[in-house]
C-alpha cells in the first residue's frame, strides 16, 4: 500500500512539475519593466495656475450652494433675529469643520495618484489588504509603478487589521456595500444637484417679475437642464477653458454683494462668529430648531464633489484655491445675505436675488446662471468617472465609454447614463417645481456619500498612513459630531422629498451588487473548472486534434491555465491553430497602466507549440478608446516578445528559462513514455496514456512533418516571425465564452429573480466584449455554455 502510495506521489508530482513548468507566473516578464513613473513636481507660478484652473472643475457645486440654503433653513419665514444668528454660526462652523480641515487638509491626501471618490479608497484598500472580491491579482501586478503600498510589521496595529480584514468574505461583502452605497448616492449627486442649481438660478427670473407664475421658471430650468445633458457628447475640452473664470467671477461677486450687505444692513451679524450661538440656536427649544439642519447642511453640498473631482490637480493647488478665495468669499456671502435677512424678514425665499444691487442685478443672474451650469458639468462628469470606475471593477454592467478629449483622459461621456441622468433630473425639477423638497432630497443624499468617506478612512488611516489610533479616533469623532446630527435631521425629511436619493441609490444599488455577484460567480465557474496546461500538451491523435492554419486569441478571465470553453471547443470541433494565444484582460486596482507596462507575453511550453499567453491589463481610468486597434495591440506585444526573448537567451535570465523548457521536455519525454496502465489527474480529471502524443505546429519552414514529444525544434527568431506573419495572414479568429448563467431548480426565490431575471436582464442590455475591444464580426468565434449556481 504505501508502495501504491508512492507511486501515486511520483506520478501525481511529476504531472504537477510539467503543470508547474508550462504555466508559470509571468514574474520574470513583470521584472523586465522600467520604472517609468516620477511623482511630479510642481512649480510655484504653476501651482498657482492649477489652483486658478480648479476653480471651474472643483469648486463649482460647493460655490452655487448660496443660491438656495437660506430658504432651505427657513421655509416657513423668519420669527426672530437670534435664528439667523444661529444658522449662521452653524453654516460658518460647518465649512470649517467639513470642507476646510476635514476634506481639504485631510481625506485629499488620500487621493489614488490624483484621483479621488469613494473608489478610489477602495482601490488604496485592495492594495494594502487583500480584500477584492475577485481574486484576480498577483504578485506580479504588485510591479507595476503606480501600484504603490505599504508593507507592514507582523505585530503591528496595521498587520493585525489586514488581517482583521482578509479573515472572512462576510468582512469584504461587508466593505463593498458600503462603497457601493456612497457610489449609488454619489450618482444621486448627479441628478440633484443639476435639477436644484439650475432651478434656484432661474429662480431669479421671477424676482424682478414678482406676477410670474412658478411654471415659467420651471420650464426655463427644464430648457436649460435639456440643453444641458444635449451637449454633453462634445465634451467640455473646447469651453472648459471658461469654467475657471465664471468661477472665479462667481466668487468675486458674491464675496463683494456680501460684504456691502454687512455694510450695508446690519454689520451686528458678525457676533455669529462666536459659537455661543449655536448652543443659543438650540436652547430655544424650537420645533423647527432640529430639522433646520437639513437645510444648514446644504452649505457644505459640493464638499465630496470636491474630493471626486479632484481629477489631476495636486493637492496644494486645491487647498491655496479653498483657503484663499473659496473659503473667503463663502463665508462674505453667508454673512451678508444674513445681514439682508435681518432686516428684511419676509424675503427669506429669494434673500440672494433681493440682496444684490439693482444696478448689477441682470449681470450677476447671468453669472449665476453659468455657475450653476458649470457645477452642473462638473456633477455630470464626476458620474460617468464613477460609472466608469464602477465597471471597471466589475460593479457595472458594460457601457459605451465615449473619449472626448484627445488632451485629458478623464474627459469621457457615457450615452446611456446620459439620457437616464437627464430624464431623472427633468423629473425631479418638474415634479418638485420648488427648492425646499429637492433640497431636502439633495441633503440626504450629501450626507450619505460623508458617512461612507468617514467609514472608509478609519482603514485608510490605519493601513495607508499608518496613523496613530489616537489620530484616527479624533478624526473620527469631529467627522461623526458634525455628521451625525446632520444625518439624523434628513431622516426627518424622507417624507418631504428625502425619499428621492434613497429610492435612486436603492435601484443603482441592486444593478451594480447583482451584476457583481453574478460576475463574481463566472468567476469562480472559471477558476473551478479550468484545466491544466499539461491537459492541452497532452492532446493527440487519438482524440483526432490538428492543427489548422492561422492564429487564434482565446479570452479568458484566467490569468493561468486553459478556460473551459476552449476544452468545450475543441471537443466539440478537434482543432487548434497553428498559433493559440490566450488573452486575459482584466482590471487592477490602480488609477492606469501605463503603455509600456499594459501587456505581458510569455510563452507556454517549448517554442515549437507556438503557444503563448498575453494578460492586458488595465486601470480603473484606462478606456478602450475607438480608435484602439487592440488586435493590432497584441500583435505588436507578440512579436516585440519573440524578439526580446531572442536578445536574451545570451544572458543569465534565458538560462534559467532554458533549464526551465529542458524540465519541461523531460516531464513531456516521462509521460509519453509511461506505463499504458498508468494514468495522471489534472483540474479536469482526465487521463494520460502513452498512446497520447503531443502534437506540436506544422511549420511551413520546418517541411511540415508532425513530430512527437521526444522531438526538438530550434526555430530562429527570424523564422519563428515569419511563421507567426504568415499564420496572421492566414486568418486570425478571437474565440470568446458566453457563458448563462441560471439558478439552480432547487434554489430560492429570491436567488432565482436575482439570476434568471436581473442579472439575465443586464446581461442582455449590455455591451459585448468583442464590441469593446473593438473585434472584428467576421472574426469572432462564440462559445456557448451553462453554468447552474
């Protein structure tokens, strides 16, 4: 028995060394790339005119907030003098607390290589812990040179939460709802803040036209919101050079109309800097006093558009722009629409038009106009950033991705998401036709998103930064004592248009968990039933295989091994080509691959199988733009691969990779040469005999003749790439699985509508990967199949 088990042992090792040897990880190609990459350095004039530059991105949504918070604090009109004190010293205390030291000074340095928003923390979290729901990355994506992360002490606070983190799938499901629940309310942003900006800029139509009915500066809003949402397919990279100074403008006049209304009314407003009076604002006891804070926190809106727009500015030009000419000019504005306000009491609901000098009046609507057009924009393309995130990671179904700009790479736009937005906001404005419930839905909203961020930068501080738990729990805890009040004052205004977010986040919520969860399944249908390597070294005549002329790319998820469907098809059709390349494409947790490192090209086998394995990989911001010919891609990436193996086999590096294809020619030259009653097992349970031959390419330029294992071939590299330039002519096909996916007969209810009907719903509305890489019709190859979970 244990000489049974001995040669169990000896088989079952010498089946996993030829495994082993023909499907290595691709550490030495990953080792041959360059560190291209150079943390950036800025000079102080050019500082300063990305700070200019961000006005117009950054700071738009958080700069047209004066238009409508007042009246969002006071629906019902104001009693008394001490109210608006109060409200001030809470608005005043808010941007402090929130935007100024929170945002600014803080969670922007947790930018992902300068992008910012809910995924970018997670992509910082997949890379310090291992925590991706797909596990589809290795330690060679680890080398790429924007993928930057810590390494940590055994017995540090850190290694302990890594681990905390890694120990149950519970806790990363966990991780992603969140993140995905900051993502659906984010979006909620996109459809609230164009519908609220717009409506309380053409609001001012009916200041100076008091008879003016409501519906006429509805209908302007919708017009405009329509002309809106219609350009977005020209992109912003012909007039974005506009945002920066109607910005700026922007600010200037309300910082001005501010200050001259201190002047002017009642410069006894200023108390509200103490914060006294926002324990004064509460004692009163007032009904309203609580529920107020819905509309107060309508100040700090734009604050995690700030972070999600964050684009490519670096850090210091965002916080000179906020601490020199946002933060200033907002809190003039405030202040001086409070002074107006105390005097004149009854103008609550229009307080900003009605403060502003008669003689500047049109100009200044204008300019608000564009404002809010401008924080509309900025919104807009912060949804499809996080839309295209979202699909990246595979929490999205698939979408066109439009490239608008030949300068900027995160300039895109998304059809589909386009016209869902436009009709959601047209909605909204329509059916809401005032400020005060869209205000209260865009509030619930804000403060959701705040939350998630608060919660994502607990690990973020601890893994990322390796911050003292001190530090973290004071962040925590000011984040939270602001927040918290906030958020209980919303749930108090679900029934007065609060409802709106959390029904919008909800069905985003469903689409992208479901098409996670059944993208994750696929997932693992791959990994559990792929089959070795050896198991295609293996085929022979006896199964009637040949090899046939051309190249065949062969799409996988899998980054080792052979996918299903390829052993699906070639059982069906007994046939392979003279070339076969397996291509996985998948997404990394960084913000970009560069070119130069996007493709990695190894070689399967000994040279004379002529087969390879190319993994294209990608960052959450890379696109596959139209113009892409990826086809052309690999090809490239093949060939430059033949040519560079060929320039080392004279170094070191090629003599472990030649020792390497001499153990696997001696594993080949064992199993051909076993016992006929011995049989090996791989991932797929199949037998090996010693009948089966390995079949290697019928080379034009080696006379065409089969030739078994025990054979050797020494192709040069001139005439390898003339073999690979003739199989391309002979036709290339991209062999690509389609894989259903149903629920079991015996699986539940709630399994079943989620499978059979939602996920196969998305799946047929969504874009196919060959109309992705751009695959050409005629050369597409689909195999079908069925997956029951």
């Amino acid at each position: 028995m244990a000489s049974g088990l001995g040669n169990e042992d000896s088989n079952k090792g010498s089946m996993w060394e030829l495994d082993q040897n023909l499907d290595q990880p691709m550490d030495e190609e990953a080792g041959r790339l360059r560190n291209m990459y150079r943390e950036k350095k800025f000079s102080s004039i050019l500082v300063l005119r990305l700070a200019f530059q961000s006005l117009g991105v950054v700071f738009g949504d958080l700069g047209t907030s004066p238009l409508y918070v007042f009246y969002n604090v006071f629906p019902h009109g104001v009693e008394d003098a001490e109210d608006v004190i109060g409200a001030l010293s809470l608005i005043i205390y808010s941007l402090t607390l929130i935007p100024l030291l929170k945002y600014v000074f803080v969670v922007l340095r947790a930018n992902d290589n300068g992008q910012g928003g809910t995924f970018a923390l997670y992509s910082l979290l997949c890379r310090h812990a291992k925590i991706n729901t797909i596990p589809n990355q290795h330690r060679t994506d680890e080398e790429l040179t924007t993928y930057s992360r810590q390494t940590y002490d055994e017995n540090s606070l850190a290694a302990k939460i890594k681990r905390w983190l890694e120990a149950h799938a519970y806790k990363k499901n966990i991780l992603l709802i969140i993140v995905l629940i900051g993502t659906c309310t984010a979006i909620g942003d996109g459809i609230l803040t164009p519908a609220i900006s717009v409506l309380s800029a053409a609001g001012g139509i009916k200041v100076e036209n008091p008879k003016m009915s409501n519906d006429v500066v509805v209908l302007v809003a919708v017009v405009i919101l329509v002309g809106l949402f219609s350009m977005q397919h020209y992109g912003t990279d012909k007039v974005g050079w506009l945002f920066a100074p109607i910005v700026l403008l922007w600010f200037i006049l309300i910082g001005a109309c501010g200050a001259r209304n201190i002047w002017k009314y009642n410069n006894s407003v200023l108390k509200a800097y103490n914060p006294v009076y926002i324990y004064r604002y509460f004692r009163h006891g007032k009904r309203d006093s609580w529920t107020s804070l819905g509309g107060i926190m309508l100040s700090i809106t734009g604050t995690e558009a700030l972070f999600a727009d964050l684009c490519h500015f670096p850090v210091l030009a965002i916080q000179i722009a906020f601490a020199f000419i946002v933060f200033p000019c907002l809190l003039l504005a405030y202040t001086g629409q409070a002074a107006y306000i105390i005097s004149n009491k009854d103008h609550v609901v229009d307080a900003f038009y009605r403060s502003i000098p008669d003689g500047i009046y049109w100009p200044v609507f204008v300019v608000a106009t564009a404002a809010a057009i401008v924080a509309s924009q900025a919104t807009i393309s912060a949804t499809y950033s996080i839309i295209k995130q979202a699909l990246a990671l595979g929490c999205f179904p698939r979408v066109k991705v439009v490239h608008t700009s030949k300068k900027f790479l995160g300039q895109i736009y998304i059809p589909d998401i386009n016209w869902v937005l436009m009709i959601l906001c047209i909605a909204v404005t329509a059916g809401f036709k005032n400020q005060s419930q869209i205000g209260n839905a865009y509030g619930t909203a804000v403060v959701i998103v705040m939350l998630v961020t608060t919660f994502l930068m607990i690990p973020i501080m601890l893994l990322v930064w390796r911050s003292h738990w001190i530090l973290v729990s004071i962040f925590t805890g000011l984040s939270l004592l602001v927040e918290l009040p906030y958020f209980s004052a919303v749930i108090f205004k679900i029934d007065q248009g609060g409802w709106v977010p959390l029904v919008i986040a909800a069905v985003f919520l469903i689409i992208m968990y479901v098409w996670h969860y059944g993208t994750v399944k696929r997932y693992e249908f791959e990994m559990h039933s792929k089959v070795s390597m050896a198991w295609i070294l293996g085929l022979g005549p006896s199964l009637g295989l040949v090899r046939v002329p051309g190249i065949g790319f062969v799409y996988t998820e899998l980054a080792s091994g052979v996918p299903h469907i390829f052993s699906h098809f070639i059982t069906n059709l007994p046939a392979i080509h003279s070339v076969v390349v397996f291509v996985c494409v998948k997404y990394l947790p960084v913000y970009t691959v560069p070119m130069e490192e996007r493709f990695l090209v190894k070689r399967i086998g000994p040279k004379s199988f002529h087969m390879f394995r190319c993994v294209a990989r990608y960052g959450y911001k890379d696109l596959h733009k139209k113009d892409d010919d990826f086809e052309k891609m690999l090809f490239d990436s093949l060939f430059l691969f033949v040519r560079l193996e060929s320039m080392m086999e004279g170094y070191s590096d090629s003599d472990e990779y030649s020792m390497r294809e001499q153990r696997t020619q001696k594993s080949i030259d064992l199993l051909a040469t076993e016992e006929g009653n011995s049989t090996l097992s791989s991932n797929a349970d199949l037998s090996y005999s010693s009948h089966d031959y390995i079949v290697p390419v019928q080379s034009p330029l080696r006379g065409g003749s089969l030739m078994r294992s025990s054979g050797h071939t020494s192709l040069t590299v001139g005439d390898e790439l003339e073999f690979l330039n003739s199989c391309k002519e002979s036709g290339v096909v991209h062999i690509l699985g389609n894989t259903i996916v149903k629920a079991r007969r015996d699986s539940g209810i709630l399994k079943r509508i989620t499978v059979d009907h939602i996920y196969a719903f998305l799946r047929r509305i969504c874009r196919e990967n060959s109309v992705i890489f751009n695959v050409p019709h005629e050369s597409l190859l689909n195999v079908g199949q069925i997956f029951y979970i």
